[in-house]
C-alpha cells in the first residue's frame, strides 16, 4: 500500500502527482515544498475522492523501481 504526499502543481498533467522525494515528484517535477500545499495522500479512499485522479505519468510509476534508482540499485 502506498503512503505519501500528492500535490496539485497546475502544471497541465491533469490530476494529482505524488511526491517521490521531497520536493520532486514521480513525473519528475520539481516544486518547492515549502511553499506548495502537500496532501496526505489518502488510503482507502471512496471512488469520488480526488486523489483517485492522478496524473497519468505519476499513475504509471513503479514505485519500486523509482525507490531502487535512488537507492542507487540496479534494475
């Protein structure tokens, strides 16, 4: 299950990106986390809620691998 910050950066992506580390998110955009609004990111969520949407390349991510290329593991 995946826990974490989304933000909604208006950047055209059409949904919600999810924070990878802080500041950068799985699309690879970066923001200021100082000054954007983080979301909790919310599990078990009903089908209506916001979070359901989001962006299609954030959606897309193997969350696994983004964590092993920072750890600096091979693929």
């Amino acid at each position: 299950m995946t826990t974490g910050y989304v933000v909604n950066l208006d950047n055209g992506h059409n949904g919600f990106c999810f924070e990878s580390l802080l500041g950068v998110t799985y699309c690879g955009e970066t923001f200021d986390p100082n000054t954007t609004q983080r979301e909790l990111y919310a599990v078990d969520r009903d089908g209506d809620h916001p979070h359901n949407t989001l962006c299609f390349d954030c959606s897309k991510v193997d969350a696994r691998t983004v964590r092993g290329t920072v750890r600096g593991e091979s693929a």
